[in-house]
C-alpha cells in the first residue's frame, strides 16, 4: 500500500510556519514549494524574507535547505547563501 509522497520534518515545519516579505510597507506570504531537497520561493517584490532577515529581489527564485550537520536552515538569495 502506498500513501502520499511524505516531505521531511523541517520542510514540513517551515511550510507549516510560513515565510513573509516585508517590502517596507507590508508583510506578504511567500508560497514555498518542495523541490527535491529544498524548498523554493519567487517573491513578486523586493525586501526582506522573513523569518531569516534575508535580502530578496522580485523575480529571483529563493531556495532553502537544511544543513543536518549544524541543525540549521542555509537560505540561498541573490547568489548568496545565509545560515539561519
């Protein structure tokens, strides 16, 4: 028997906690879809991805991961990664 494709706990924590953007004026949700190991975004407009404080710019795919050494989310925007 086989059931749904199941994604791992911290994906699961994070889609369940959610991302915002703060573009200076107001907060916006980010939809975050699993690819692979990693979960992706593309905002629709530029600031600041929370929960990590990290820089983003429309357009620009964001992708996030989990570092199982240090037990940390590592945040990949604008070419640069950002542990979290």
């Amino acid at each position: 028997m086989s059931g749904p494709l199941s994604i791992p706990v911290w994906q699961n924590a994070l889609i369940v906690r959610g991302c915002e953007l703060d573009n200076g004026s107001e907060l916006l949700p980010l939809e975050l879809h699993p690819v692979g190991d990693c979960l992706q975004c593309t905002p629709t407009s530029s600031g600041s991805m929370l929960p990590f404080h990290v820089p983003v710019c429309t357009g620009q795919t964001v992708t996030i991961s989990w570092d199982c050494e240090l037990s940390r989310y590592v945040v990949d925007s604008m070419g640069k990664k950002t542990a979290a």
